[in-house]
C-alpha cells in the first residue's frame, strides 16, 4: 500500500488589437493592489481578495469549493463519467487573456505532475468584450463549441472555466459605478456559462494587468480599456465574489436550482506598474509591455503565465484536478490525519526537517523535489524515523513543490 500525501510548496533562498502608444511616463500612480490593501480601504471600500481584508477563502466558502471540485473526473463526449475521458478546463477572454493563458498552456506542458487528463482549451479571441458574450446566442460561444468539436472535445466536458474579461464598450471611469456595473456584467456572463457548460464545477476569475502605459490619448484606444478601469476590473470581481459568498439572490450555485457555477479567485494580476507588489510581481514598461502600452510583451506574458501556473500548483482547489492522482493521493490516501509537518520553509542551510509523529515504524518515507516547472530535482527514500533531516543540494532562490511518499516496508 503506498499512501501519497498532497504537494506542499517549499520557497528555497540562495484584450482589443489597438494602435496605441506606449506612455511609460504614466507610473507609480499611488493605487494600491487590492491583496496588498488587506484591512486598508479604497475611497470607502475594504481591500483583501475576500471579506474583512482576506486573501483567504472564508472556510464555509473554502469547503463548498473543494466539494465541487472533488466531483471534477473525465468525462465521454456526452458528460458522462469515464476513465478514458478528459477533463476540460476552458480559458475565456480577449487578446491579453489569450496570451497569458497560451502561455500558462505551454509551461504547465512542461510540468511533469500535471494530470494527464486534463485538456486546457483557449478560448480567448482578440477584440471581445464581455457585451459579446453575455448571452448564449452571440456568435463568441459558437466559436468556443467549434473550437472544442476541433479538439475531440464537447461542450459537457468542461469542469472547469478561466475568466478575464472587461466591458470594452463602457467608458465610465467613475468609482465605485464602474466596477459595480461590471458585477452585473459578470452575473450575466456566469449565467450563460451554466447553461452551455452545464457540467462546470468552477469558475476561476483573474482581474486584468495593468493598462496605465497606453496613451489614453489615443483615439484607437477602446474607451474599456482604459486606465483606471483596469484597477476597477479587480473590484468588480472582489464584489462578485462576495455575491457568491453572502448567497445573494441570483447567486445559487448549488443543486438544480443553480443559476452560476461557483466562482472564486484565480490569479490578480494587476500591479501599480513597476511597483513591487508584496509578492514581488510588477510589470516594467519597457521590458514587459508592447509598444501599444496594452498588451504585454514574451516578457510580460511570461511573468503571467508562471504567475498563473504557480497558482495552480498551490491552490487548495486545484489539487483535485490539475494534478495526477499519483502526486496528491486524494484518492488513496486512506490516513486522513496524518500529522505531517516539514519546516524550516523558507529553508535554512539546505536543511529541511520533516516530522511524521503518528505513522508505524515499518513505513518508508519516499521524498520527492520537483521545480517549478516540473523538473524532479531530488528522489530518495528513507526508513520511517519522527524527525526526519534531509539535506538539499544547491539549489537557486525559488519555489519548489515536495511529495511525500509512505509506503509498507514487507518483511
């Protein structure tokens, strides 16, 4: 019997085609990055990506998402449960989505524990604004059904949607209206999500990148798209979150009765340009940004989709769908309890300590370190001991995912 413990990350120290022009004078506007903010407020307005200044799921909240997610398996054509199925996670947006999401597909190619079953769909399109796909009829879904019926894939086997999208045809760059009006937009978009993927267990929204370095004198420039809009895309989703939350009327994601899929944050990508944010992301004019000042340059889209990919990879959610069964053991792992900790993290002089307290002592501990981009950097196997020390080899500055494997020594 071998019992796989879930993947722990372990920080090791050592849009609209537009003819714009890129302003990188337009910087450091003082806005601050609605994680950043917490307990801190916005003209009136509580920051943190969840009520009270949190960037934490609320646990209530946290437990419905993981029950939905514990129902994603592959699925036939027609929906229905099969072990040669796939499992569709969809990506929806404009051009800037589009990019970042491409290239979230083309890292997380090269990560080895990605769940073989998993097919992620692109479904952006340049020059679409939420207004176009708001409705079942417009002609944005028929695309997106064309594009999976290209790939071998239906509608009924996406569990899983990835949303960034804005209003292009809206002007309105007043606060708080602007992002309360795209709350309704989002409610609209959500709804006719749930009829045309009715098997879809999560929605995953992110808020835009920063858009301050288009001119906004510019007269191609979508009106939508605009800076501060792109500060206001974040609040937006923060309030359609706590719909979701609060279970505001319109908002039922549970049983036949369900309006939306259940939705919840993915990644924020929004930075106050060349700003450091607290997690170290920002966005540099010249080197990740286009010459149109909107769109994000192989740099930019990089930064995006690696951001994106270490989402995944440490996400509570995520774990039940993006990763083989053999890298979580959600499945087989039969000891619920089990008392595992691994410190210190960040890691101190290429040591890691792992302590495993209530297991027998005809176990052995497998250890596996992968990089982040799917590298397996470290593979041992040790004799059951309580207090574990495992010496690293030289490694750069990073986030690093460890696996923890036990199995039944057979005398």
């Amino acid at each position: 019997m071998t019992r796989i413990f879930s993947p722990l990350l372990l920080l090791i120290f050592m849009c609209s085609l537009v003819n714009a022009q890129k302003d990188c004078s337009h910087d450091n506007t003082g806005l601050i990055p609605i994680p950043d903010l917490g307990l801190g407020t916005y003209r009136g307005f509580t920051g943190g990506l969840y009520p009270d200044g949190s960037n934490v799921r609320p646990t209530e909240y946290l437990a419905a998402c993981i029950e939905h997610v514990q129902n994603i398996q592959p699925l036939d054509i027609a929906g229905n449960a099969d072990e040669d199925g796939r499992i569709v996670m969809l990506g929806i947006g404009a051009s800037n989505p589009g990019a970042e999401f491409n290239k979230f597909i083309e890292i997380s190619n090269y990560f080895e524990p990605r769940n073989d079953k998993l097919s992620l769909i692109n479904g952006c399109v340049p020059s679409i604004g939420i207004q176009d796909m708001n409705y079942t009829a417009s002609e944005y879904w028929g695309n997106v059904m064309n594009l999976l019926a290209e790939n071998d894939l239906s509608a009924d086997q996406v569990q899983i949607v990835w949303i960034e999208e804005e209003n292009t045809a809206v002007g309105d760059t007043a606060f708080p209206s602007a992002a309360q009006a795209l709350v309704t937009d989002f409610h609209f978009l959500l709804q006719a999500i749930k009829i045309m993927f009715p098997n879809t267990q999560i929605c995953y929204v992110t808020a835009r990148a920063y858009s301050g370095y288009a001119d906004p004198g510019t007269e191609d420039l979508t009106n939508g798209l605009k800076f501060p809009r792109d500060y206001y895309n974040g609040w937006g989703l923060k309030w359609f979150i706590e719909n979701v939350i609060n279970h505001e009327l319109g908002y039922t994601y549970e049983g036949p009765s369900a309006e939306i899929p259940l939705v919840t944050w993915g990644t924020y990508h929004w930075t106050d340009g060349s700003v450091e944010r607290m997690d170290g992301l920002l966005l540099d004019c010249e080197e990740d940004v286009a010459p149109d000042g909107l769109h994000l340059s192989g740099s930019g889209e990089i930064k995006m989709g690696q951001l994106m990919l270490n989402y995944f990879i440490a996400d509570t959610t995520a774990k039940y769908w993006f990763f083989d069964e053999e890298y979580t053991g959600i499945y087989n792992n039969d000891k619920e309890n089990s008392t595992l900790n691994i410190f210190p993290n960040p890691v101190l002089e290429n040591q890691i300590h792992i302590q495993a307290d209530d297991f027998n002592s005809n176990e052995k501990i497998g250890i596996n370190i992968f990089s982040i981009d799917g590298k397996q950097i470290l593979s041992l196997q040790e004799n059951y001991s309580d207090n574990m020390t495992v010496l690293l080899p030289e490694l750069n500055s990073g986030l690093y995912m460890i696996t923890i494997y036990l199995s039944l020594i057979h005398i």
